[in-house]
C-alpha cells in the first residue's frame, strides 16, 4: 500500500496465497468477460440442477416406504449432486482453457 496503512487480513492472506502460487509455478490468468459469463452460467446452471434434484429428493422421501427404500433414495441423492458437480467443475475447466465459448 502507498499510504502506509496497515493490510487487513484478508489483503494480507491474499499476499500470501500469490506468494505460494509463485513458489509452486502457477500462473494467474485472466478470463475473458465472455469465459467470465460462460462460467457464471455453468454455476447457475449446476444450483438449478441440485434445486430441481432437492424437490425430487424430498418428494421421493415423503413417498418412502422402508429403511431400504430410504438408504438407496439417499444414495442416489448424493451421487446425483456428486455427478452435477463434477459435470460444473469439467464445464468450468474446459472454459478456462478456452474449450468452450
């Protein structure tokens, strides 16, 4: 800073994670407002998919009948919001790397 203030702390761990970023060999890029966009969108995309998910999933509890049934709706579940996200996080990284406009 120019005027000499004190950093606060969240300029501070900010420092830090930059300084471990050089050390470790990675690079900042910039994105463009268009990867900005396309990124945003793959989030609201994903918090869609695991609303519409949530609604399914409380609705198929409701209608539950034994222990069985719940455990293999509860499996299914996590593995529903574990396969969004990993589709979010693919889309993301294949935006980045300029994959996908």
């Amino acid at each position: 800073m120019a005027d000499g203030a004190p950093k606060s702390a969240y300029e501070l761990a900010m420092e830090k994670l930059k300084r471990q970023d050089e050390a470790a060999g990675v690079e900042a890029v910039e994105l463009t407002p268009a990867q900005v966009e396309a990124i945003a969108e793959a989030r609201r995309t994903c918090e869609a998919r695991v609303a519409e998910c949530r609604i399914l999933h409380q609705s198929a509890l409701a209608g539950a009948a034994d222990v069985q049934a719940l455990q293999e709706i509860e499996a299914n579940h996590r593995r529903d919001l574990a396969r969004f996200a990993g589709d979010r996080d693919k889309r993301i990284e294949r935006i980045r790397r300029g994959e996908v406009g």
